[in-house]
C-alpha cells in the first residue's frame, strides 16, 4: 500500500454499504481532513459528498453535540446527571441482574446497530447469548438487510453475495430495482457510469415506482405500483419461459423446485402483470428479453426490495429469474443485494441478529448451538429464539421486555409506527443508551447514557456489500470520557457475571484488545462459508481489504461464488422458490387514498445525527418535503410550497409540499431523514407500518397509505 504521511491514517466511511476507503489527515489530537483512498478497491479514492465532509463532523464545535461522559438518573421524574464510569455500569449491572434474577433472562434485551464495528458486535451478542442466556439481541440491520438474508438462504442456500463490484466491467444488463442507487451508494453509481461509458452496448433497466435520479439514467424504467414486484419478476419470468430463453441444462444440473414455480408462472402474462403494476405489458416484455439474453446479466437490489411484508419473496423472485436463465456464477452476472449500511454485512457475520449464531449459523440448528457453546466455552447456547426489533419493541411496550441495552442507533426516530415505539421507551423500565451524540431522540429516553467512540476514534473492522472486509483504524483519542463500544459492554458483562455469581465470566469476555475478540470470530468462521482463517489485521494492513471467503492457505478471497454450479445446501443444488404476488398490508383507500413509499436524499444519512451537523450538506435538500404529482395538487388545490398535514392511521406530521413529476399521481414520497426537530409529529416515521414479512420479520417501511390535505 502507499505509504502514508506521519499523521495519516487508512480507515473507511462510516456511511453507506459500498465501504469507500478513506485517508485521515490529523494532527494527532484533532482529525484535520479526509480524502478518499486511491488504493481501496471499493472506491479507488472516490469519495461523495458525504464520505468527502466527514472531517466537518469531527470539528471542536461538534462536541456540542456529542456525548462526552456517562450521564445517569435513578427515576423517572429527575434529569439525568453526570456520572463517571464505575459508577454507571455498576448501576446498569445492578438493574439487569435484579430484572433477569427476578423475570428472567428474556426480559433483557439489547438493540444494536449496523454501524458497530465486527467487534463491537460480536461482544454484544457474547454477553447475551452466551453470557445472560438470551436471543434478545437484535438490530437495526433488521430493517435493512434481513429480507436479502433470508432470501439468499432459502434459494442459495447461504446468506452470500455471489457477484462483486467488478463485475460492472462485464455486465451487458444490469437490472436495478428497489434502489435509488446515484442517491444511496453514490461511488457504485460512478463505477456504473463508467462501465456504461466503456460498454454503451450495456443496458440498464430500473424497477421503481419513482422517476429517481437512478431510473432518469436507464435504458428501460418499469414505474411499477408499490409493492407489485413479484407479479413482475413472475411475468419476466413467464415471457422467458414461452420464448425459451431459459437454461434447462443448468436447470437439470444445479437447481431443484423449477416445475413447481414453473406451474405457478404460467399464470403471469405480461398482460395480467401489466394489469397489477400498472406497466405496459410491451415494457415487461422487453426486460425480460434483456435480462435472459444478454451476455451477463446482474441484478442490484436494496431496500425497495428488502423492506417490504414479502420482501424475503421480492428477494427469492429476483433470484428465480437468475438461476432459470444461468445468469449466475460468471463474470458480470448474479443477483447483488446492496448493504444500505456500513456493517449490516459484518454484524451478520458474528450472529448479530436474534436468530442467527456467529459464523452464518443458524439458532434453530441444535448442531450449531453445540459449535457455539464449544467455541465460547459454556454449556448451551439458549434455544428460544429471541425477539427481532419489530417483536422488541412491542413487547418493550406490553411491559415484558423490563431493561434494554441500545448502542448506536436511534429507534425512536427509525422504527416504523413511532407512536408505538416512545410508548415501548416509556414503558420499559430501565433504558440504557451508548451513543457518540447526546442529542438524539433516543437519548431522551436514557435513564442512562453511555458517551461512545464514533468515526475516527474507533479500531477494528467492517464488511461492505461485497463481503469485503476492511480495518478500520483510530486516528485520534476518544473525546472526553467515550469508550469504545466493545470495551464498554465487555466491563458491563463482567460486572453483571459477578453480580449473577457466573464463574466463566473472565473466560468469556477476556480481550485486551479489538484484534483478540476479531481473531475469536475468525475462528468461529471456520469451515463455514465465510472461512476467513487466513486472515489477520496484519494481511489485512499489508495487502489492503479483503473478500471473504479466505480460508487458511488461500492467497486471495473468492471474487464471486458459484462458478462451479455447486450451492452451499444439503443437495449442493440451488433452489427455486415459489413466489406470489401479494398486496402491501396497507392498501389506499376512501379515507387514506395516497399510497407514500420513503427512501433517502443524497446527502443526508439515516437519522442526521451526523450528516445534519455539517451546513453544505443542506445544499442538496434544506427541510423535508413530501413530494406529490401536480395531478394529486390540483385535485386538492394545493400549491408547491404549502405547508400540509400527512396522516396516516397510526400518526401524522407536518410538513411542506414539493411538485414532482418524479411521483406518479395516487402516490407520494418522504426522504426518511427527517425527525420531530424538523417537523411537527414524531417524524416521518410516525406514519409508517410495523407490519412485517414472516420469514425475515423485516418491517414494511416503504408502503403507508396516507391522507394529504392543506394546513
Ligand atoms: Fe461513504 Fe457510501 Fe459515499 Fe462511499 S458512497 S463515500 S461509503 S457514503
């Protein structure tokens, strides 16, 4: 790798899935500046608007809003107060211990978060389920990732990406859908770009029922209803078939359940697809010309996709189109799901999700739970499986869950249907937050408040959407008394075993550092898909990030998976799932006739506790606004600009009113950023639904129907 300059240091964004590299400039107490990597193969020195002001975040006047030491309050009715460290996770050991001696170990959870570190994640889910005995650990992935995990699982067999970045170069068609990519992972935008520029034979189709800055860029753009995805994928699919673009031979030699998906195919003509999307039936048509006959085709799909109350099928269906037509496991094509996170891929990884087990392993496999128990030296791993945060919250609010442990991350302002979740954090009667920012709406709710490390501060490492694992190094102290996330829950854990007299405490939690927890989990990756027992920090330092797998003796990780035809399940064959279309939960109706789909702008991230302390990054959007057809307007006689009330069943905000011919008319969208401070309501979140999908119990985020009228 390049050699840096004296106070330099090589370290990645902490925003979206696409992983850029960064370099730090500093001066060793204050970070200074920041430029993208030329040698990290994510980004190649490319950084957007957010990763490029990320030293902005970080400036002394940032400290306004951090959280620089422990604040604690022992009821409900007093602020909290200053404390120091001992003091407050002594408290916190005391309150857990006290709930789980006197209800139970199910009745602790702890919700954490995609941008932890692998480490940070990986001692969580220690402490709960080998330590306290509880599956209730789960994450905010859960609204992220969950529904591409289960869908890789239940056709693929393993949750793996099988394509990678560089495949761009080789794609003839690439199929978007459910995301606005230019906006959500803007570098991969660029390399999609170049690639079209070094192949304008390359065609590019984008599913999305808005006009996005992605789809005004396509060869082919499906505006599709809300929520009809699957009719689609099943039309493509129908059109393949009757045109014989399939691949039998692949079919026959690795796949499993095609003539059960085939009968149920049948029945979706493009027409009666075009029908239930509100399509042209020539349109479906033409994709699926594209998709089955090109030389390679890749799919690239996100939160359009994933969060949706069928997105695991949304997921499964896209998959289906690909194993039929061999588009799969060769350079330039495979299905592509994109990590709206920076780590969803890492936390996944170590089991950090309430069904899963630390190297992609599975709760409900008793052979699994024994590994586990062998590899952290206690007895069993619990059997129940523990609630996801859909499920968490809930029972946060019906009084069951009693003491809850949140890190990095802010579900009073994500979660979907947020009346529901400030009744959950009033309820519960102990509320513990570890946070870099105080001011979140989250923190409102601390009876105690954890000051953490964020970006710049903090070591260890993280995956990106392509199974690319990075260091993440810390180029300055920790302000104030912040602790890193690993190190804060580990002195937690320990206290909390001696005051439940567990003897293996110390043998559980017995790192001095970040590289010993990492070099547990590589251990746990042993023999399992994302063997990465030829790994280390110091590879990982000398020859730059690195793909999974990377098991010991390799000399690089595997680009892609699936060359060879053989899938990680018991028949090694890759299987099709049969998939319907379903309606969203929601339906418009008489009363709330506007269907609002949510997503990001560009230069914002998820809740702003970052990006909306830097000024320039306002330029791009300056408030929220819910975007509305001029068809829609008229009908109501409303004006761009108005300030309107947005309500849904289950809350409303107030906001103003942006023309958008991206929107189709009976539709209406809302950047998802924005909380209370910038809108009356809780957010735009007060509107959404927790309805979820049954397999990943990833909630319905993108689909509400609402009401819109004038203030
Ligand atoms: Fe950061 Fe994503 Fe932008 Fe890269 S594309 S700089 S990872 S926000």
């Amino acid at each position: 790798a390049e050699a840096l300059k004296p106070l330099e240091t090589r370290s990645t964004c902490c925003y979206c899935g696409v992983g850029c590299g960064v370099i730090i400039e500093h001066d060793g107490k204050q970070i200074t500046g920041v430029r993208g990597d030329p040698e990290h193969p994510a980004n190649f020195g490319r950084l957007c608007t957010k990763g490029s002001t990320l030293h902005l975040t970080v400036q002394p006047d940032s400290l306004a809003v951090r959280a620089l030491y422990p604040e604690l309050r022992t009821n409900r009715e007093s602020q909290r107060a200053r404390t120091d460290w001992n003091t407050a996770l002594d408290h916190a050991a005391d309150r857990f211990a006290q709930v789980i001696r006197e209800h139970g170990p199910d009745a602790v959870a702890f919700y954490i978060s995609g941008q932890l570190l692998t480490e940070d994640y990986y001692v969580f889910n220690k402490l709960a389920k080998g330590l306290i005995g509880t599956n209730n650990v789960d994450t905010n992935s859960r609204l992220c990732m969950s529904s591409a995990v289960v869908g890789y699982k239940q056709t693929l067999g393993a949750d793996s990406p099988p394509a990678c970045y560089d495949d761009l170069k080789d794609t003839q068609c690439l199929f978007i859908t459910g995301s606005n990519t230019a906006f959500a992972h803007p570098i991969l935008f660029r390399r999609i770009e170049d690639a079209r520029a070094a192949n304008p034979a390359m065609k590019m189709i984008v599913v999305d029922p808005r006009r996005t800055d992605t789809a005004e860029q396509a060869d082919l753009h499906l505006a599709l209803l809300p929520g009809t995805d699957i009719a689609l994928y099943n039309a493509m699919l129908h059109v393949m078939l009757w045109e014989e673009w399939i691949k039998p031979d692949y079919i026959a030699a690795h796949t499993e359940g095609f003539e059960a998906l085939r009968k149920v195919v049948r029945e979706y003509t493009p027409a009666m697809a075009a029908g239930i999307c509100g399509l042209d039936k020539k349109d479906i048509e033409k994709a699926a010309e594209w998709f089955a006959t090109s030389g390679a085709t890749m799919s690239m799909y996100c939160m359009g996709t994933n969060q949706s109350s069928h997105g695991t099928h949304n997921n499964a269906a896209i998959i289906n189109m690909h194993l039929a037509t061999a588009q799969i496991g060769k350079p330039g094509a495979g299905p592509f799901s994109l990590t709206g996170q920076p780590n969803a891929m890492g936390g996944r990884e170590v089991g950090g999700l309430s069904n899963l087990l630390s190297g992609h392993r599975d709760l409900g496999n008793a052979e699994h739970r024994a590994e586990v128990a062998r590899l952290w030296g206690v007895d069993s791993v619990p059997e129940k499986p523990g609630l996801s945060a859909v499920e968490l919250f809930d029972a946060m609010a019906e009084g069951k869950v009693k003491a809850v442990w949140i890190a990095c991350t802010n579900p009073a302002q994500s979660m979907p249907d947020q009346n529901l979740v400030h009744k959950a954090l009033e309820t519960c009667d102990f509320v513990v937050v570890q946070e870099a920012y105080r001011n979140t709406e989250t923190a409102r709710y601390a009876d105690l408040l954890l000051p953490a490390t964020s970006w710049g501060e903090k070591t260890g490492t993280v995956t990106n959407s392509e199974r690319r694992i990075s260091r993440v190094i810390q180029a300055v102290p920790a302000p104030g008394e912040a602790r890193h996330d690993w190190d804060a829950a580990m002195d937690f854990a320990r206290r909390l075993g001696n005051k439940l007299d567990n003897a293996q405490t110390g043998k559980l939690f017995p790192y001095a550092n970040e590289e010993e927890i990492w070099n547990e989990h590589r251990e746990s990756t042993r023999g399992r898909d994302l063997d990465i027992t030829g790994l280390s920090y110091a590879t990982l330092e000398s020859q730059g990030p690195q793909q999974w797998p990377f098991p010991a003796g390799a000399t690089r990780g595997k680009v892609r998976l699936y060359e060879d035809g053989i899938f990680p399940t018991a028949s090694g064959k890759a299987k099709f799932v049969v998939t319907e279309h379903r309606e969203t939960v929601e339906k418009a109706d008489a009363q709330y006739p506007i269907r609002l789909t949510t997503g990001r702008l560009r230069d914002q991230w998820h809740g702003m506790s970052r990006t909306g302390t830097v000024a320039r990054l306002y330029a791009h959007e300056a408030e929220p606004m819910v975007h509305m057809n001029a068809a829609d307007m008229a009908r109501r006689n409303l004006k761009d600009g108005d300030m309107v009330r947005v309500k849904s069943r289950r809350g409303e905000v107030v906001l103003r009113l942006l023309e958008s011919a991206s929107v189709r008319a009976g539709q209406a969208f809302m950047p998802m950023h924005w909380g209370r401070n910038a809108m009356s309501g809780l957010g735009t979140n007060a509107l959404t639904i927790k309805a979820f999908d049954p397999y990943s119990k990833q909630p319905e985020l993108k689909h509400a129907a609402v009401q819109i009228e004038k203030l």
